[in-house]
C-alpha cells in the first residue's frame, strides 16, 4: 500500500494553509517527512533529494536544522543510522503514528475549532490517503513530535 500525501495535502488545505498556524504547519510538515523518509527508505535517491528541495525546502525558514538533518540523511545507507531516527519503525506502523498525531494536532487548530468532527480512525479521510493509500470523500506524532499541546 502507499500514502497519497498530495492528495492529503490537498484534502486538507480546504480546511488550512501550511501559512495558518504553528498547528497547520506541523501537519503539512509531518506529511512531507513521511513521504521523504519513505522514499528514503525504498532507496529512490532522485525521489528524495526532490521532495527536500522542493517541499521540505519549504520549513527551512522555521529550522535550518531540520533541513540540514534532513540534507544528511542522504548521505547514510540506512537513514535510521542516525539518532533522531533510530527507532524508526517499518513504513505502516510508523504511518499510523503520523496520522495519530496529526489527528491531535487537527483537533487543537484554533483555525478548525468546531469546523472538523474527527470520526474514529477507519473512518478518518487523512487515515485513509496517508495509511492505505485510498482516498474517499469523508468528513472532515515522539515519533511525530509534541505537536498537540502547543497553542499559538
């Protein structure tokens, strides 16, 4: 199975702007290094160095660090060589994490305050792009980060 980040991507910019909050942000990022690290891990080199010039480029001006960690993951055989991501799972289990933590960081984005009812996770939209690779129209993590309790 594979995700369809842009498909995420673009289901939830309806809702938000990667430019909206720190929330939104977050959620746009943690999809990007998602799809980044699975390319990493099948090995597509090419697939990689255009995800993070094209769109990890994008959270440079939050951290320099981020991208530069990110720059130097693909100089190593294996990408969980490095500490940040020594206990990185395999590309499923670590997909459900992500869409854990983005579903908290959805419910805590004052710009979708009353605006999303997140059902269980089988019938959640993002879930189904990102997880299983299959798209439906639905209504509208660490290992993801702490993104849930940060306000604005």
């Amino acid at each position: 199975m594979e995700g369809k980040y842009e498909e995420a991507e673009k289901y939830l910019s309806g809702f938000t702007t990667m430019d909206d909050n720190w929330h939104s942000m977050w959620v746009f990022f943690e999809l990007r290094k998602q799809k980044y690290l699975e390319a990493l891990e099948k090995k597509d080199l090419l697939k990689a160095l255009d995800i993070l010039l094209k769109e990890l480029q994008d959270f440079n001006r939050q951290s320099e660090t981020i991208f530069k960690e990110a720059m130097a993951l693909l100089t190593l055989e294996n990408f969980r060589e490095h500490p940040s991501l020594a206990g990185y799972g395999d590309t499923q289990l670590e997909r459900l994490h992500m869409v854990h933590s983005i579903k908290k960081s959805l419910l805590w984005n004052p710009m979708l305050q009353g605006k999303l009812h997140l059902p269980g996770a089988n019938n959640f939209n993002v879930d189904d792009v990102v997880v299983n690779g299959e798209a439906e129209a639905a209504p509208l993590g660490g290992r993801h980060g702490n993104e849930p309790g940060r306000r604005n």
